[in-house]
C-alpha cells in the first residue's frame, strides 16, 4: 500500500480508538482523498470507508465503481466490498460494523446515508468524525506544507499584479473576474473565490462582486483565493482608491496591528482560541469591537474552511504544522470595512507566514 496512505489509515484508527469510536465511516469527501487518494463523487449510491481499531481498512464501492475505486492508491491493498442496484447497502455496511458503540461518521456523509446506517445498525451512537480525522488533516506534512507555500506564492503575486491594473471606473465584477485569470496564469487550478468589496460594500465580509463602479476614496476589501496541487490560498488585503476616506487610516492601523499581534502570538502548545483572545483585545481597546463580527482565522488545506478554528471557545492545542489564516476585520455599516488576511503555519518556535505580500496600506489607481 502506499505508504503516505497506510500511514494515515493506521493513524486514523489509532485515534478513533484513542477516542472511544468503535469506529469510522467515511464517504467521498476532502477526508476520503486525505485518508486513501480515492476522490469519487459524492452521489445517492453510498461509497463508504469503514475504519476499525480491530481490523483492516474495507470500503464499500458501488460495483459500477469498482474499477476506480480499484485503481486508486489503496484499491489494491484494502478490501473492496462490491453492492449492485437493487440490493440493501446499509445492510452490508452493517455486518463491517460492531453491533453497538461509538461510531464517527464523515462530515461530508449525506444525511439519507446516515439515516439508513441509523437504521442498519439500531444499537450504535453516531458522532462526527471531525475531532478524528480533522485532527490529523490539521497537521500538515512537508508535502502537503510544499503545496500551500506555492498556492501562497500565487495569491501573492496575484496581488501585486491585481494593484497595477486599475480600479478607478470599474466595475467590481472586472476587477473579480482579473484576480480570477491572474490565480490561474500564476500556477492554481483555478480561482475558487474572488471578494471585491468596494466603498459601503466593503462593511459586508462576504460581499458577492456587482457592478457597483469604483470611485475616489473607496476602501477596497479583495479576499481571493483557489486550488493549487490539490490545496487551497486564500488571502485578503484592502487598498484604497486615491485618498483614503475620512477615518479609514485609523482602522486600517489598528487591524493591521491586531493582526500581526495574532500571529506573534502563534506556536506550538497555543490554543486556537489564544490567536482569537490577541487579535479581538486590540480591537476591543481601538473601540471598534462590536464590529469585530467573526472568528480570527480557519484552518486551510484540502479545503479552504476546516479545522481548526480560531475562535473563543476553542481549546484545540496548536502543534508544527498546523496551518490556518489569520484575518480579524473591522465593518463600519454605509462607510467602509478592512481586513487583512495571511495563512499562517505552526513551527517548532513560533510561526510561519506562507503570505508574504506587503500589509502596508496601499492606494491604487
């Protein structure tokens, strides 16, 4: 078996046991290609991986999919069970599982699949499988780190790109649509999200692009991001067009100096809440905490949003490798909104910035 996959398969089993799971079931999903490289799509005919501490790996396959699932790099080593249209598959899934227990499902397991394994195996609990699985995905490896320096690097020149093309008079929709070609002519896969949010707009931290025209003195949130090697960039910086308006320096000054004192903060034995706790109190003291409105960072990979979060509440211990963004923002509702974002990695002292574009305040054209 591949060793990459076998290692993380064994790893997964150990922790499931660790944690009281009986065991885990996973279908297609960011989990499914981390634990085995098979990444089938998700549909109504359940593919599912059944992790036990007791035995070896088996994964149930459609028969029509078999072949992939065979061809994957696991598909020769673990046990492919096979199922036809027309038969049960919770009832087959049901004789890999123990009859009672804990068992962890995937996040990503359509709710008509869970509830035909809630049927199938009446006498078990089902918990997510995320403190499982989304502990070892956290951790990145030096492949996997490889991966997110070079989407990094992309978004990062994209940005320095994006600055030299012209904002004033254009349509928040163009000026989307060129960080989209710039991720993809600087290495990604392709762009998975482009944020223009321009003068009142940029308040709004989940801002779709319109055709709002850009104007002298709109602050400019860009939060772009996409799909390099199989992992994910994401970054946010906020320029200004022309002259900044009336009380923007002040706001930028403050989020920039929260964010660089939450990355300070990173290393290992920090809670993820501790980043959050840094970030906010500096935004509290400028007074402008109520309009501090979501968490300080997300942990990034497979997916651009996974754990761990850092949020108040979250006692997840951060250990090397561990890789999230740091992006706290502040929203003046009808004026503007600033926020600065890097993905950041855990090392053996501190942390590591795999976004290296500048968080000087800039002004574009």
């Amino acid at each position: 078996m591949n060793a990459r996959y076998a290692d993380r398969l064994a790893r997964a089993a150990r922790e499931a046991a660790a944690q009281g799971f009986a065991a885990v079931v996973v279908a297609p999903s960011p989990d499914l290609a981390y634990l085995t490289g098979y990444d089938p799509m998700p549909l109504e005919r359940p593919t599912l991986l059944v992790l036990r501490p007791d035995r070896e790996p088996t994964m149930l396959v459609p028969e029509l999919e078999r072949p992939l699932a065979a061809g994957s790099p696991v598909g020769g080593e673990i046990e492919l069970v096979g199922w036809t249209d027309g038969v049960d598959p919770y009832g087959i899934v049901a004789r890999l599982l123990p009859a009672r227990g804990r068992l962890a499902v995937g996040d990503r397991l359509w709710s008509a699949h869970l509830i035909g394994l809630q049927a199938a195996v009446p006498d078990a609990a089902f918990a997510p499988a995320s403190p499982v699985i989304g502990r070892l995905r956290a951790r990145k490896d030096e492949d996997e780190l490889a991966a997110l320096r070079r989407a990094g690097r992309g978004a990062d020149e994209t940005f320095r790109q994006i600055r030299g093309m012209g904002f004033l008079g254009r349509r928040e929709e163009e000026v989307a649509a060129d960080l989209a070609d710039l991720l993809v002519r600087n290495g990604h896969t392709r762009a998975d999200f482009t944020i223009v949010a321009s003068g009142p707009n940029s308040a709004s931290p989940h801002h779709e692009p319109t055709g709002r025209t850009m104007l002298p003195r709109d602050a400019v949130v860009l939060d772009f991001g996409g799909e390099l090697g199989g992992y994910y960039s994401d970054t946010t910086r906020t320029v200004v067009v022309g002259e900044a308006p009336a009380g923007f320096e002040e706001v930028y000054r403050v989020v920039q100096e929260a964010q660089e004192a939450a990355f300070r903060a990173v290393g290992p034995g920090v809670e993820a809440q501790a980043i959050d706790r840094v970030a906010r109190a500096i935004i509290d003291d400028a007074g402008y905490g109520a309009r501090f409105i979501h968490r300080t960072g997300h942990g990034i990979g497979l997916e651009v949003h996974e754990p761990p979060y850092m949020v108040e509440g979250n006692d997840w211990v951060l250990e090397p490798g561990t890789t999230f963004s740091i992006e706290p923002g502040v929203y003046l509702e009808g004026r503007f909104g600033v926020r600065i974002e890097d993905i950041v990695t855990v090392t053996a002292d501190g942390g590591e910035r795999l976004n290296r574009s500048t968080r000087e305040l800039q002004v574009v054209d």
